[in-house]
C-alpha cells in the first residue's frame, strides 16, 4: 500500500499537464491580443528613445599612459653619487613622500584642477578658441539637466540682481571657491581621471569632454601639468640645500680671500724684518689662511654634490600611449539607447496588461 501513496493516474498528469500547457497558450493568446497595444508602446518608445538620444551630448574619450621611473636606491649610481665620490663626500638614500600612486589624489585636488582652468583649447571646428574655464559654459547638457537647474539658476539671477558682481578677473582662491567656480572644479573632477597600476606603476589619464581636440589638449596639459608638479615636489628639498650651500660658499670664499689678502699683505709689510713676532704673527695668518681654504673646499665640495642631485632627483616619465584626438565618440551609443528604450517601454506595457492590471482590479474593489 506505501508503493501506491505517489501514485498518479496518467489520466490526471495528462491533465495537469494539459493545464500547464493551457496556461501558456493563454498568456500567448492575450499577448496577440494586446498586440496593437505593444505596437502602440514601441512607437511610443521609439519617439522616447529618439527625444532621449539626440539629447544626449556626444562624449569623447582620450587616454595618455605613462610609465614613470620607479624610486629606487640611486646612493650606488646617481650623479650625486658619483660627485661624491670624487670629492671625498656622502649621500644617503632617503625615502620620497611623493610617489606614483598618489597620481589620482593629484589629478583630483583643487588646487591642481584650477590649475587647469587657464589652458587655452581650441574645438576641432576652429569656432571656439578660448580657455578651459569659458569652453566649460559652452557644453551642452541634456533637456532634463536644465530643468534641474532651473531653480538654481533663479536663486543665482536673483542673487545677483541683489548683490555687486564679483570681478571676474581676480585671482581664483582654492581656500574660498564661489558657487559657479565650485560646480566647475567638481565636472572636472568628473571629466578627468587618473589610475595606477599598483605592480607595473603605469598611471592612465583619461580625459572625457564633448570635443574631440579639446579632450586631447586637456589630456596633454594634465600631463604636462603632472610631471611637473611631481619635478618640483621631488626637486624642491635639493633645490633649498643647493640655495643654501651657495650662500655658504660665497661667505666661505670671501672668508678665505679675506685671510689670504692680510697674510699677503702683512707678508710683504714686513718681508725683511727678523723679529720672533713677526714671524709669530706671519705664522698665524698662514694657519688662519690655510683652514678658510680647507673650509672653503668643503663647501665647494658639497655644492658640486647638491648641484649633482637636483639633475639625479628629477623623475623621468615615458609617454607609452600620447594624447590623440579619438575619432568616434565613447560611452553607449545612440542606437543602444534608443533600441533599450523601446524594449523597456514594451515589456512595462505587456506587464501591465497581462498581470498589472488585473492586481490593480483586485486590489481597487478590497479597498
């Protein structure tokens, strides 16, 4: 008897499975009948689409690639080095606080992007040659982005209208960034990126505006502007002990001219004079002469070495892949979205007909 408790007539899973097939030849048969419905939808979705893809700008992407120099140990084969050597000096290998993976926090401060706002551009059109700042107010944005801002743009007119407008040629402060400046600073963040490869150290600037050449002169001036800013931070500290030590080195070379000319000059006073203290005192400026040369040599010594580092400090950057204006535009294509839209509006349409509605109905005669 336990063998038959599973048992089924075939009968009754013929059945069943008549019911199953059933149930989808009806959903089948109410979307033929809702057809004229979709086809309506998918219209509907196409204009959608089209609205939507022609308001979206175009957008161009450039990407450069950089391999820059790996900070290693240079005491055994740098410049410095071997100026110490010869002079009977020492450097030490000190550990750079600046390094290639701080590229992104670089590319992304304020400081660095305001930097930017003055470098002159030029659209591929030629129509427009001005600076990064003012291409910025040309960009288009979608429909949708104006009416966005719509409220803000009213709160700014009436602001304006009730105080003094700022002159726009004053210096731009990183401490204090008016609202306009501040909404800049953060598209360029936006627009320009940095990444490392932490194992290999190549760092990618990918630049994306709705110009071609522009992204490309953008892309070429963050370069330019990052090797720079990296030059300058690791030569700085050389530079400082460089300015010192040629202070030092013309106080020292006076010291010692300053010496040699009382030595000679009390040599010849008193050239055939036999006395003990002349000769004393003869002796003493010879010694005094002697050690301001000694000192004085040191120090040229060591002026040669720090003159020798701020060649050795200076990182060098290989441009693996250079800026290149891109000829097609990046991110999804138009068709993409235009093809997505009038799927997504067919299938929010074909639910609601065959299952929305019918819970909507339920629900509305609970209630």
């Amino acid at each position: 008897m336990s063998e038959n408790k599973n048992y089924q007539h075939p009968d009754v899973q013929k059945a069943e499975n008549d019911e199953l097939e059933i149930d989808w030849m009806e959903i089948l048969r109410k979307i033929i009948a809702i057809r004229k419905t979709l086809y309506k939808a998918a219209g509907v979705g196409m204009v959608l689409g089209i609205i939507i893809a022609l308001s979206i700008p175009k957008q161009y992407t450039v990407t450069v690639t950089l391999s820059p120099e790996m900070n290693g140990d240079k005491a055994s084969g740098g410049l410095a080095s071997l100026a110490s050597s010869f002079l009977g000096g020492g450097t030490s290998s000190n550990n750079d606080a600046l390094n290639v993976t701080l590229a992104p926090d670089i590319v992304s401060s304020t400081p660095f992007v305001l930097d930017l706002f003055d470098t002159r551009v030029q659209t591929l059109d030629g129509k427009l040659d001005t600076t990064l700042v003012s291409y910025l107010d040309e960009q288009k944005q979608p429909w949708w982005g104006y009416v966005k801002a719509a409220p803000s743009l009213a709160i700014g007119a009436i602001k304006s209208l009730l105080t003094e407008e700022a002159d726009s040629t004053a210096a731009l402060n990183p401490f204090q960034l008016t609202e306009k400046e501040a909404t800049k600073v953060k598209g360029l963040r936006q627009a320009i990126t940095a990444n490392v490869e932490k194992k290999t150290a190549m760092t990618t600037i990918t630049v994306t505006l709705q110009d071609p050449k522009v992204a490309a002169i953008v892309a070429d001036s963050v370069v330019a502007k990052l090797q720079q800013y990296i030059v300058d931070y690791r030569i700085k500290k050389a530079k400082e002990d460089c300015a010192y030590l040629e202070e030092l080195y013309k106080e020292r070379q006076q010291e010692y001219y300053d010496a040699q000319s009382k030595y000679a000059h009390y040599f010849d006073t008193n050239r055939n004079i036999a006395f003990q203290s002349i000769r004393a005192e003869q002796e003493r400026l010879q010694n005094d002469m002697s050690l301001a040369y000694q000192v004085y040599s040191q120090v040229a010594q060591q002026l040669q070495v720090a003159r020798a580092k701020i060649q050795e400090e200076k990182p060098v950057f290989a441009v693996v892949e250079p800026a290149t204006i891109p000829l097609y535009p990046s991110g999804i294509s138009r068709k993409i979205i235009l093809i997505g839209i009038i799927f997504l509006t067919i299938c929010i349409t074909g639910g609601w007909k065959l299952f929305g509605y019918s819970y909507w109905l339920k629900i509305k005669k609970m209630i």
